[in-house]
C-alpha cells in the first residue's frame, strides 16, 4: 500500500481483565479466551481486577474511569 508510513503492525486493539496474578504469572481473559502470561510480559502490578491494553510490547493497565 503506497503512503502507508505506519509502523503498527496491528490495527485491533487488544483489551484484557487479569483474572488472577499467581507466583507463576498473570492470568488474563482476552475476547472469552483464558491466557497465562509470564510475569514480564504484564506492567509491574497488575492487579486481580485490572483492565489491561496490549500495545504491541507489554499488557499495561488501563486507567479506570470510576475510580475518581
């Protein structure tokens, strides 16, 4: 695709809740699917509970909007 200068190698974002965080890693629900995840692929703590964003390195939490 011509003039296409983005770097983005997907357009879908990818958005996740921690189900639960155990010595072995982080287990995240994405789109129905259970996944387990190696500590270093999640920010440092994540929480059981929190919302998390894929961008494309590392799952970071996302801000929640009922927390003021």
């Amino acid at each position: 695709m011509e003039g296409n200068n983005s770097t983005a190698k997907c357009a879908v974002q990818r958005l996740g809740r921690v189900v639960a965080v155990v010595p072995s890693g982080v287990t995240i629900e994405v789109e129905g699917k259970v996944l387990t995840l190696r500590h270093d692929r999640a920010e440092a703590g994540v929480k059981t509970g929190d919302n998390l964003l894929w961008n494309g390195k590392l799952w970071v939490v996302v801000p929640n909007n009922d927390e003021n």
